[in-house]
C-alpha cells in the first residue's frame, strides 16, 4: 500500500539483506528501505555499506509488519570515494573499459557528474582517457 512519496538523503546505517537497508535520515531518525527490482538489477556488483551517504527517493510503503520502509526506485551514491571505486569497479568489469554514459546510467548520476568522476581518474592516473567527443571511451591504466 503506497502512502505518499519520499525524496532525501541519508546515511546507510545497518544492511539488512542484498535490497533492505536502513537510512539514518535526521536526528535520531531512521527509514527501512528496500531497493526496487529493476535498480537492485542495475546496482548489482556495487554493494552498499554502512557509512554510505545516498540520495533516494521512491514511495512511502506500508508493509506487512505495520511499518512504514521506502521503495527506493532512484537512488545516487553520494561519498566521493565509493564513487571512485564503483567506476573503477564497472570498468574492471566491462572488459578495462568504460564511457561516461554507462557511468552516468549505471551509478544514477548526471551525465556532466560522470564526466568529473572520469577526469578525476584521469588525473589521478587510474584511467586513460582514448578517442575524442561523443566516441570517447576511459581504459583502466595497467
């Protein structure tokens, strides 16, 4: 049963199982959250941990037990960091290569965000960047 509607950020607090989490989302306030199928399908090699700052937002659901948890359809990975190694991550796993769109689509941030994460990685020497404009493509530095 959808209730309403819920958009913010928060701390990850205690995972519970690979989709349902906890949200520290104010003082002394915590929201169960249970990632949708579709984004925990898309998420999948990027696991969440405690301590991890996310944007979410999805509807406010009723669930069996009488309480209230969202069910995040949108969520974005806020720590800088994790942000790193996720790309890292998603390039090791596309073969040592990866493109700002599949950063953009896989980790739920802008398109001009992924861009700044990849020249990031650039300049910090663990990505190359090969090609020009639209066909460009980052490699993992060996």
């Amino acid at each position: 049963m959808t209730l309403n509607s819920f958009y913010g950020a928060g701390r990850v607090t205690r995972i519970r199982s690979g989709q349902d989490f906890e949200l520290a989302v104010g003082r002394g306030v915590r929201l169960g959250c249970r990632l949708s199928r579709k984004l925990a399908n898309r998420l999948n090699g990027f696991p969440l941990r405690e301590g991890d700052w996310l944007y979410v937002s999805g509807p406010l659901c009723l669930g069996s037990d009488g309480g209230l948890f969202v069910l995040v359809v949108f969520a974005r990975l806020l720590r800088r960091c994790h942000l790193d190694e996720a790309v890292i991550k998603l390039a090791r796993s596309d073969g040592g290569r990866v493109t700002r769109r599949e950063v953009a689509e896989r980790l739920g941030v802008r398109p001009y965000q992924a861009a700044y994460i990849l020249q990031r990685l650039v300049k910090a020497g663990r990505l190359r960047r090969v090609g020009r404009g639209r066909g460009a493509w980052y490699e993992l530095v060996a």
